[in-house]
C-alpha cells in the first residue's frame, strides 16, 4: 500500500492508524480486521530502542514530553541495564533542551553544510536511533520463498502458535510436544532441543556434507544458537547452511501440525526427501540462493 504519497497531504493522525491497522488485519489474517491475538510480533519491538519500549506513553508529542521531565515519569519501573544506558544517554542530551511556548515553531535543516533539504536524507536519518536487527540478513536476505523467510521470522521471536503462546491466549491446547512426546512445546524447545528436531537437523547436515551441530547449552535461545552458530560456520557454507536451517525450521512445524491437526506422522527419513524435493523445486525455480543443489 502506496502510504507514502499521503505525506503530501495533512491528513488526520487517525487516518494513519486506521491504514496500519488495515495493513497490519491483512498481514496476519488476509482479512479486514485482525483480534484474538494474532499479530504475533510488534514492529515497534523490532526496530526501536529499548527505552522507547519501555515507556507507558509512546504517541505522547516532544514538547509534551519535555514539560516538566514527563518522560521520566512515563517509564515503567524495573528498567533493564540497556533502557538504564539509554536513559543516562538521552537525559544528558536533554539537560540543555529549553522550548518557548510564546515563538512559533520553524523547520531547521541542518543535516546538510548548504542547508538544502534533502527527501533521500530525511528519509533515512528518521532511522538513525533504530537499532539493527541480525535479522536482515539471517531470515530476508536469503532469495527463498517468502512463506519460509516469515515463519523463521516469527519463529526466531518465539511467536509461532506452540502450545506455551496457545496457553497464553486461554485457547486449547496439549502442552507436550507432539514430536518428542517428553517435554512441554515452546518454540525453542520444538525448533532446537526436541530430540526429534535435534536428530532430523543432524541428518539433513549429513545429507549436505555439513559440519556436525555444536553442542547445545540447555536454555539457549534458537535466535541466539542460529546466530552463534552461523558465525562459526565457514564463510563459504554459511549461505547453504543458513538456508537449510530455514528449511529444517520450517518442515519441523509443519510435521508438528501434521500430528496435531490430522494425526499423521512422518519419519525422518520421510521429512528429509520431502526437504530435498523442495530445494529441487526451488533450483529448478531459479533461485541462485540454491545453486549448490545436485540435479534430481
């Protein structure tokens, strides 16, 4: 959606929310209105600091703000030491802002030495605070089909519908995994420690001539194991290693659902060969992302 073009025009705040929430329905649910907890990441959380998430009144206007210190005030209580660095940071910035109620506000360029407004320029310095997520180029720099770039996406944020985010939301659930049949389903648990999972990954390494996993610390994130471990991966088989774990993600949770919702199973030996049929359609496809596929 083109909402870009509407900066030319002074629309409502409301109009804007209206859109966003339009775009965010279709995201989720392909439909016009999204509820029960189905937005399963906030964008917000993904891109701004650590301070911004933690304060009470995000929309709240600068001079607002800077009245009387609200801003302080607006933060919630218990603050991590990130949010406690970035407090000290911006307050100190702060200690010199003085507003005039009584003079008119002016638009000031002076992100350029001559003085000329830039839209490029602008456009981006609005990203300067945002922080950089690994994420750009462990899930969407890859060329693979979209559907599994986002359901690593989700999944790397824990958000994909285990039994554990089912219970949050009171919805029914069992809360044993269906694959290991021995521990509670979270997404780490599922995507990383299940022995089921943990095997079908160590076949698929051997299947593609791959190192062997590393070994797993006990409460390890998958987001932080994916990112240690691509890092020791050798520059020359971390784009193929990456997108097998993509793939290995992604067929672990559809078998997941294949026993929860049609009460089927597939062996390892099933879910490999159906792996490797899907990177034979993606080669024949195009995609360059796996050109280091062997012919079928």
């Amino acid at each position: 959606m083109p909402t870009f073009q509407l900066i030319v025009l002074n629309h409502p705040k409301r109009l804007t929310k209206l859109i966003d929430k339009f775009r965010r329905s279709f995201l989720w649910t392909g439909l016009e209105n999204c509820s029960g907890g189905r937005c399963l990441v906030k964008w917000s959380m993904e891109t701004t600091p650590e301070l911004f998430k933690h304060s009470r009144k995000k929309e709240i206007l600068v001079a607002d703000a800077l009245e009387d210190s609200q801003w302080i005030s607006n933060l919630k209580t218990n603050p991590s030491y990130a949010v406690l660095q970035q407090f000290v940071w911006l307050y100190q910035k702060l200690q010199h802002i003085e507003l005039n109620p009584h003079s008119d506000d002016s638009v000031t360029w002076k992100m350029s030495a001559s003085g000329t407004f830039s839209a490029s320029f602008a456009y981006h310095i609005q990203f300067a605070g945002s922080i950089h997520s690994p994420l750009e180029n462990v899930v969407w720099k890859p060329q693979i089909p979209m559907k599994c770039k986002f359901f690593n996406w989700v999944a790397l944020h824990g958000k994909c519908l285990t039994t554990e985010n089912l219970a949050k939301r009171g919805w029914p659930h069992n809360l044993i995994c269906s694959l290991c049949r021995t521990s509670n389903e979270t997404a780490d648990h599922l995507l990383l420690h299940c022995s089921f999972s943990a095997e079908f990954w160590r076949r698929i390494l051997i299947n593609f001539n791959l190192p062997p996993p590393s070994v797993l610390v006990p409460d390890c994130s998958l987001l932080s194991w994916r990112l240690a471990s691509l890092d020791a991966i050798p520059n020359p088989a971390r784009e193929k290693w990456n997108i097998l774990q993509m793939l290995h993600s992604w067929f672990t949770w559809k078998e997941r659902n294949n026993r929860v919702f049609n009460a089927k199973a597939c062996s390892i030996d099933d879910l490999l060969q159906s792996l490797s049929e899907e990177l034979h359609l993606w080669r024949s496809a195009g995609l360059k992302a796996t050109k280091w596929v062997d012919p079928p």
